[in-house]
C-alpha cells in the first residue's frame, strides 16, 4: 500500500488541503483546493474511483464538488461513478455542496455513490481492510480510518482532540497520521502537547504529525515526524 501526501494542511496556512492518495484510486480527504493538488499528479482525475471523508469541514470535504465538475466538464459523457464514504449525511451534505457549483448544468448526485459509515464500519476495497473509527471533532463527528493490508495498517484521524477512542486507534496501526494542528490541545485538536505525550506512550509505533498551523509546522521536534506535501508512504 502507497500513501502520497497531495495536501495536508488546514484552511489557514498557505500548504493545500488535506489530501492523500492511496495507491493510485483512493482519496482520503478532499479538501477544498484539493483538485488543484491532484493535477500535479499529472494523473487523469477518473483515476479516483473511491473517496474516503473524515468530516463536513472545507479542508476535508470542499473539494468534491470541483473535482467532480471538471470530470464532467472534461467528459461529457462517460461511464464514471465513484463512491463517496463519509458520516452519516454524507449524502445530504454533498448535495448541498454540489448546489454551490454553477459550472454544471446536471444534478451530478445521481453519478456517485455514497455509503455512509458507523463507527466500527469496515468495507473492502482491493484488497484493502478500510475500518472506521469515530474520535471527538467537538460538534462536528468526525471519522477516523484505519487501511489494512498485508498485516499492516496506516491510520490518519481526521480531525480529532484526546479521546479515549485515540488511543485504542494508535494501537490498531503501524502509522498513524494524527492531526497536530496546534501548540495546544483543546477541544476540537490535538496539540504538540498531547503528540509528545503520545511519542512517549508508542514508542515502537510511527506517529506523524500532519495538519499543523504554521508555527507547529516548523518547530524543530517536528521535522522528521511531520507529514509533508510530496511525501509517499509506503507499508
Ligand atoms: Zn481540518
Ligand atoms: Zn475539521
């Protein structure tokens, strides 16, 4: 299993959006400038048969509605229905993304399948385990994913604080991607305060810190523990 790192920051840094490939046809995350992201690639954008959605927040979610319209923008007709995972009201929410989109003139909900997931939801996707696990976004839920293949697992949270599901999360994986967005941890994201308490917890575990603030981003504890733009995975 290959992971590359399109985007993986919040809105309010000048680094994209939360994005990660996997292997050559997933997406976890679409964040709002992730299309931009993508075509760096080089890759056609109906390549992406599966996109896996952590929660209803423009970093994660926004970037579907142009990545969709430029699929059928490029091809008026084609046979291209990807599946969209997410949380329950995946769908309604889509929806009213793809209403804010005046480059279409078709109602694109009929060409994408949506599968909403419950905490403990697993589907397989060739040959690969996808396990969702719910974690503490404050009022927005939000979904961690857990991909599993050939006895080894990467995680990457979403958007999460502390909460107890953490830690039963980090255990399941071998990697875990972990959104270190502040200097703090508060009630909607972990901080460099609770990822070195967990650096000290898992020692024998990969723990990367992704989704930093500017200031985070560049502290010196972080360089090599820190999920870049261009970076592959690989497990
Ligand atoms: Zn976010
Ligand atoms: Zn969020």
């Amino acid at each position: 299993m290959k992971l590359k790192v399109l985007g993986c920051s919040n809105s309010w840094t000048t680094r994209w959006t939360s994005c990660y490939m996997v292997n050559d046809d997933i997406l976890m995350d679409c964040g709002c400038d992730a299309y931009k992201a993508y075509i760096q690639t080089g890759k056609p954008l109906t390549d992406i048969k599966l996109f896996l959605i952590t929660h209803f927040h423009a970093d994660h979610l926004y970037g579907l509605n142009v990545f969709l319209t430029t699929v059928h923008r490029l091809h008026k007709q084609i046979d291209y229905k990807p599946t969209i995972v997410g949380p329950k009201g995946i769908q309604a929410m889509c929806e009213r993304v793809f209403a804010t989109s005046n480059l279409i003139e078709f109602d694109f909900t009929g060409l994408v399948n949506f599968v909403e997931i419950e905490d403990g939801s697993s589907l397989e996707y060739n040959g690969i385990k996808i396990t969702a696990h719910k974690l503490d976004h404050g009022d927005v839920i939000d979904f961690g994913y857990i991909l599993s293949q050939n006895g080894k697992s990467i995680g990457y949270t979403g958007d999460t604080t502390l909460v107890n599901a953490l830690y039963g999360f980090i255990e399941k994986c071998d990697i875990c991607m972990m959104n270190i967005s502040r200097m703090l941890t508060n009630l909607k994201h972990l901080g460099v305060d609770a990822f070195k308490m967990l650096l000290e917890k898992y020692p024998n575990k990969k723990l990367l810190a992704t989704h930093c603030d500017e200031d985070v981003y560049n502290l010196p504890l972080l360089q090599d523990k820190r999920v870049e733009e261009g970076m592959i995975i690989e497990i």
